[in-house]
C-alpha cells in the first residue's frame, strides 16, 4: 500500500471516533443553547452510538453484496448530510436524530476500510508465503 491509501484509509476510519470526540466539550453549550440540561444532551450520544452498532452491522453484508464502492460513498454522503442536519438542528430530537443517521454514515468507513486493509493485507501475506 501506498502513503496516500493508507492516509485516505486512516480519514475514513477516523470519521466515525472524530464525530463524538469533537463534540463531547460542548455538551454544555448545547444544552445552552437547546434550553436543557446536559443529561438530555447526553441522549445524542446514545442515539450515536446506537446508530454505529447498527451501522457496523449492517455494513459488512452490503459490502460484500454490492463492493466497497457504493457503499462506502453512501455513508460519506449520509455523514455529510447529517452533520450539516446537526449544525441547523432547531432542537433536541432532531440533533438525536440527526447524531444518529450520521453515526449510520460515519462508521461506514470504520467497516469499509478495515475490511479493505485486511483484504489486502491477506493477499499480501499469501503471495510472500506460497511463491510459484
């Protein structure tokens, strides 16, 4: 693998981690801003996680149905969509739906990519250790 597939992987398997990492400080700005406490901000966080465990499930069999392609392109669309949903949220439940669809986005490039480098790194190792 080149430098520039291994970067471009780390990018794809870092949006979904990035996602709650960079949002966590501003729970209580959120809850500012939503007129709310923090313990209800922090149900955009469960609907995020809950959203990444389903994603990651159901990702891998539509990898192997329809390639990485198409897939891994829908769920950097559903990202993108859905953070800009985040960012002109007017309210709570549509910020806990919205975290929850980009969680759906975001973890496809955790499954897409891991299962890419595997893939290949399998490969690799096979050519090495049965030489024609």
């Amino acid at each position: 693998m080149n430098l520039r597939t291994i970067l471009i992987l780390g990018a794809l398997t870092a949006f979904g981690p990035l996602a709650i990492d960079f949002y966590l400080p501003a729970f209580p700005a959120i809850a500012q801003a939503f007129g709310t406490d923090e313990k209800h901000v922090q149900m955009t966080l469960a609907a995020y996680f809950l959203g990444l465990s389903i994603g990651q499930l159901l990702y891998g069999p539509v990898a192997d149905r329809f390639g990485r392609r198409i897939p891994l392109l829908t769920g950097v669309g559903l990202f993108t969509a859905a953070s800009l949903a985040c960012a002109f949220a007017p309210n709570l439940e549509w910020l806990m739906g919205a975290r929850f669809i980009q969680a759906l986005g975001g973890c496809a490039g955790m499954v897409i990519s891991g299962r890419w480098s595997v893939i290949n790194v399998m490969r690799w190792a096979r050519r090495r250790s049965f030489p024609n």
